[in-house]
C-alpha cells in the first residue's frame, strides 16, 4: 500500500472571551470533499515538514504561519493509501486566512472540535488535542 506522507497546520489563537480556538476547514475538492480536516498537505522532495506546512498554509490560506511543536503524527489506512501526518501547532504571523481550496472554514472552541463531521485520520488528532487545549 503506498504510504503519503503530509503535514497539518493546528491553528490556535484566543477568541474574545480569552478561550483558545482552532482553525478547522472543510475540504473543497477530491474523494474526501466535504469532510473537516485540519489545512495542511503533501511534503514536497527535499523539504521539511514545517517547511511544507508554512508552503501549504501560504498556498492554500494565503496567510504566513509559525509552527511550533510537533502534537504527534497519525497513522491511518484509508482503503487505496496509509496516510502519515506530522501535526504541529501553528500561530497565525500574517494574512487574513483566505480560503483558496476549501468549502468552508470556523474557529471552534474545545467545547465545539465534535461540531463538525472530521475526516478519519483528522478525528485521531482531535482527541489527542482536546485534552491540551
């Protein structure tokens, strides 16, 4: 089974009542289209992860990140591929997050990461999270 390797941006920030939030989207296109996930993709040949993060964040969201400390990295077998994803905790250094490649996206707060219907490996790293928000 060919293996992909990718990466996911964990967004966080503070919303008005001082609660940390977290950037979720929902994916725009491919078999997966509609499914919540975390932005992010594909690490290019010769980059590293947070190298592919910051690319994948300019490319997809318009906006420059900072990435921080690695969560973990999922596993998972979709039927046709096992996926491998490095997810880091990312901050927002500039842009206004404008969404090139998704449907749709919101910032929930803990309290809401179980609002939105997230892609299976995507469920993996929310619960992971969860406890360290």
């Amino acid at each position: 089974m060919k293996t992909v390797r990718v990466v996911a941006a964990v967004i966080k920030a503070i919303n008005e009542n001082g609660e940390p939030i977290i950037f979720a989207t929902q994916r725009g296109y491919g078999n997966f289209k509609g499914g919540w996930e975390f932005p992010g993709g594909k690490i290019e040949e010769g980059e590293t992860p947070q190298e592919a993060l910051k690319r994948e964040i300019m490319e997809e969201l318009d906006t420059e990140i900072s990435v921080g400390e690695l969560i973990n990295t999922v596993e998972y077998d979709y039927p046709t591929f096992h996926l491998s994803m490095d997810c880091f905790w990312c901050e927002i250094v500039k842009g206004d997050l404008v969404l090139k490649e998704h449907e749709a996206a919101k910032w929930v707060t803990k309290e809401q990461l179980n609002s939105v219907e997230w892609l299976p490996a995507d469920i993996k790293l929310v619960e992971n999270i969860s406890t360290k928000l």
